[in-house]
C-alpha cells in the first residue's frame, strides 16, 4: 500500500492520519478530506483513480485527488443534473450523457418509463468499474436494455454519432487540461447539432462565486445558438464553497413552464416540484454575472 | 509578527505561505484559508481575534480560527439574517440583534426607515473595534441615533433587559463551549418573553448537511412556544460545504405571507423577492431532518 503515497493530493498528517488535500486556486482556499480507508487506488490511461470510505461522506470517489461523489451527497448532482431536463422536456425518449461514468445521473433517468434510450459516454472504462465494484455493486443495467455505456471520449462521440437526443446532459470537468474542448463554441455546436427539433441539454457550468467566468461564458455562447437559457443552482457539500450552477439551453421547452406532476412520485432525497422551481431563482450577485 | 505562528488555526506550510486551518469535526474535512496578510491578531478577554487579507475573500474576521465573515460575501449572512426577519413583521420598531458585533447586519435594518431602535449586543468590545477599524472604517452609526451598541454575555442581557422587542436576531456562534447556553430550552423561553406580542426571532441554527441534530433540536424546542417556525436556507461560500440554515420563531406572522414589497428599491446584493421566497423551499434531505 506504499503507492498511496505518491497519489497525486493525498497526504499522511503526522499523527499518520490519510487526507485529501485539494487545492481550488479560484477561492484559494484547500478542501481536505479525512480518510479513513484507502479502498482502491489505480492509474488508468486517463487519471489517477481512487475510492475512499471517509466519515464524514461515506464511500468517495476521486479522480486525479479531487473528490467527484459520495455516497452520502451523491445525490444531490446525480438527481439535479437529470431530472430538470428530463422533466423540461415533455416527452424524452433518447436520453445521453457525457460523463458521469459512475451512472448515478442514468439511474435517476431510468425512473421515468418514457425514456427508450440511455446512452452514457465515459472516457475511461476504469472509472465505471471501479464505482461498480466499489460504489453500486448491485447496479441496475445488466438486465436494463434501455441503457448503453460507450466508453468513448466525449466531444469524439458527439462528432461521429448520426443518433439525435431528446436530452443530452454533459458533466463535463473543469475547463483546464483534457476538458476544455467541452468548454469551447464548436462543442456547443455541435451539442445543438446531436438535439432533436425539440431537445434540450444541460451543462456543468462551475461555482458562481469562485469560478463566476466559466459560469459568465458558459451562457453567452448558449444564448448565441439556443432561444431558451436557464441557469439554475445547487448545493453540492462535497465541493469548494458548495454553491454550484447548472446551464439548461433548450430549443423549445422552458423549464420554468414544465409540467411538474412528472416529478410526483418520483422516489427521490433532494429534488421535489418546488426545489424545481427555487433551483431558477438566482441571488443578485449570481444575476449580475450574467447580466440577468 | 512572530506571535501570529501560535495563533490557532494560523499554520505556514513548507513555502512559508501562511494558512488558517479550521477542522470541521462534523464533516472530517479541514477547510483551510490561504492568507495574504495578517493585519492584526488580539487576544481580548474572550477569543483570538484577527483579521487577514487574502485574495480569495477579500478581508476576513476570523475568531479562534475560524473565519466569520469576509469582504466578499459577507453581505449574504448579513442581509439574510436581517432582511428575512424585518420583511416578515409588516411594521417592526424596535429591533434587537445578539451577536455579530461587526454590525453587518444592523447596516442592513438601518435600511428600514420604520425601525426606531437596533440594538446590538456584542460580548466583546473588541470585535467591534477590530471590525471598525479594519473591515468597515466608514462606520454609519456615529450619527445614528437609533443604534446601541451594548457590550454584554447575550444570555445575560436577555435575562436582565426590560424592553420589548419587534424582531430578535441571535447570531450565536456553535453549541460549543461558551455558546451552548444559547441553544438551551431556557434561552428559547428567554427570547419569546423579550419578544412583543407579535414579535418574532430568527436564530443561526447551522448545517443541514454535518450539523442535522443543532438543527433538529432548535426547530424542536421552538415549535413547543411559537405557533410558527419556518427554516431558510442560504450558501455561504466562506463556510464548510457552503449550506446553511436558519430558523424563524414567531407569535403572529409568517414569512410566507410576508408582504414582499417592503424589499422593493432595498440597496442589496444578495436578497430579493423571489430570493426571499426560495430560500424557505427545502432539499427533502433537509425536511426529513425535522420530519416535515
């Protein structure tokens, strides 16, 4: 277990104590995170990967030291990421996400029977196996045949694909190294191309109090393609400061006018119809970034 | 400025950098605070003060360790600890605030031309002296007749005054130490005879996500006196995982009929109406807490 080490934000305290150590130069502040157990450490072609069991969240997965879901919040991201859109939309049948290989994001779309089609993009294969094994050792899609995982680059897939989507939803990362091509105008493009007449999408658009540009840019190069652009808000405790923003662009449906009984009965821990609707409203400082 | 490495919470790593470090037993993580300037440090009667610049939060007040408050956001604790409370009663004259001797919040009641009196209990003098000096040198009540600032234990004040009070704002610090007595049975009695018939208080009931038992057991204790108790959320970046909650106790009136208007043209950052509104709609996570 001497490699544990070396993994990149992870440190012993001198008591020999494991932590997480994630440094977010925006805020300039350090998040760390007490381990308890090192479950599992690996690295793939594309990241160092690892899971955790901590106290304080649970069972943790993390990608190049930084904390992406836990067990005890996860799903917070994984229902807001997909049902807004997915109830945006009044009747989605093909359902695609970029990202969020551990599928907690597809399990919440499973839960409306609409839906004929759940394609997930993971670029690394690593990374779904390890939140199978790890994470969600009873996982649904064996016997789901709605669901496809393509373990694929993201921007590669949405270029070749010919398959077009009632919703996409992109949990793209931080737009820095390999995932700012997920930040750039031409994927927008083609995020727009790959939408179905009446298709909307959802993106990642970073914290609107330390990373306010990613947010800023995010909604001005989906006002220039999309009529209808929605920013809405969540608090993620796992992450730097919690605030966190979501970016919805639709080309028909506005999630403020969605027909919210789709939610009713939805086994859910965060979102009802009036989180729905309070995730919009938006304080003025949040506002201001965006010229709202 | 060798003093400063005894300071609690004050750390510098290996490049000389200087670090405040504050471990969050509730959530085993350690938020630390990178530090551009110790301005000053005070050991007064009864904590650590000090004030730092740093370029993620601007200006901060940190006690014992633990920032408080910053340059860069304060305003969001600051207007919803005041403005919620004030906008709920249709015509508060006298208010009264314990804690936050940094008098944020009294800034934001001065903005109702209706309130006749804000008095602002503050148990150490020299808070409000390093606030004054350092975070706010143009201070507003010099030539305000309507503010006192009064330098006494909360508890004590409460037990002791004879006045009558619209609106009660309790800033209290954790149940910890010397503030667990502010979140006891008999404190609660306390503010509901301080308060007039159809006064109200609102009291920082802490993190829905790590502290759920402050939380649970101040809505408890609160609904055994107030006909009404309504908890609102609000994200502090400044404080771990961001969330946080407050709980409104009142005799008479409820913020959810509160007459909106009264925010209309109110000099504000954070707070509006539909702000208002959306700050009392909870996660399911959240009212599952206090069996909502």
């Amino acid at each position: 277990m001497s490699g544990q080490d070396s993994l990149s934000g992870y440190k012993r305290d001198e008591d020999g104590v494991l932590w997480i150590r994630n440094y977010v130069a925006g805020a300039r502040i350090e998040m760390s995170y007490k381990i308890k157990d090192l479950l599992y450490y690996e690295q793939s072609p594309f990241q160092e990967i690892s899971i955790v069991d901590t106290k304080g969240f649970g069972k943790m997965l993390v990608l190049d030291g930084a904390p992406q879901n836990s067990m005890r919040e996860g799903f917070i991201y994984n229902e807001m990421i997909s049902h807004i859109p997915i109830v945006t939309h009044p009747n989605p049948k093909n359902v695609a996400m970029i990202g969020g290989g551990d599928c907690g994001p597809a399990r919440e779309a499973m839960k409306y029977a609409g839906i004929e089609k759940i394609d997930v993009i993971e670029i690394d294969k690593c990374v779904t196996e390890a939140c199978r094994k790890w994470l969600t050792p009873i996982s649904f899609y064996e016997n789901e045949p709605r669901f496809q995982m393509i373990h694929k680059d993201g921007r590669d897939w949405i270029q070749e694909t010919k398959e077009n989507y009632d919703v996409l939803m992109i949990d793209r990362p931080d737009p820095v190294g390999p995932g700012a091509k997920l930040f750039k105008p031409d994927f927008y493009q083609l995020v727009y191309d790959r939408l179905t007449e009446e298709g909307l999408a959802v993106f990642q658009s970073g914290s609107p109090f330390y990373n306010k540009s990613t947010l800023e840019k995010t909604v001005k190069n989906l006002k220039e393609k999309f009529p209808i652009v929605r920013i809405y808000l969540i608090n993620i405790p796992l992450f730097p400061c919690g605030l966190w923003s979501f970016t919805l662009a639709s080309k028909k449906w506005d999630p403020l006018d969605a027909d919210l009984n789709r939610l009713k009965d939805k086994d859910t821990q965060y979102i009802d119809r009036d989180v729905f609707l309070a995730s919009f409203v938006l304080p003025k400082y949040v506002k201001d970034i965006v010229g709202l």
